[in-house]
C-alpha cells in the first residue's frame, strides 16, 4: 500500500517549517526508514528540522466567501 506525506522543514531554528512538497512511498510498514532515504535524495542534506505529516492527517482550509 502507497503512503503520501507532505514534507516540512528548515534550515535554521530561527525559520518557520516551510513546505517542501510531497512524498510517496510504497511500504507503509517501512515507511520511516524509506521516507527519510527518500526525503535526504529528494531534498538535500543540511536541514535542522524535517517533519513527514501523513497526507490523510492533513486538514485542508477552504476559504469561505
């Protein structure tokens, strides 16, 4: 089963998370070490902080007119 989740972080404590976009792995039970690989290659090293929010978990705003 696929997992999506969208990936927050920062470089310094002093910045707010900033959204870096979303990821997808295969393996929901190995989803932790699979996810960190897979966030590390698509994002690059040097953050302080990265959190993996599961895209389900997600609680979407819609404005209201």
């Amino acid at each position: 089963m696929k997992s999506s989740y969208l990936i927050f972080a920062r470089k310094e404590y002093q910045q707010p998370l900033e959204c870096l976009g979303t990821l997808t792995v295969d393996n929901e039970s190995a989803a932790r070490d699979e996810l960190s690989r897979i966030a590390r290659e698509s994002f690059g090293e040097g953050w302080i902080e990265m959190a993996a929010i599961p895209e389900t978990a997600a609680l979407r705003v819609i404005p209201m007119e």
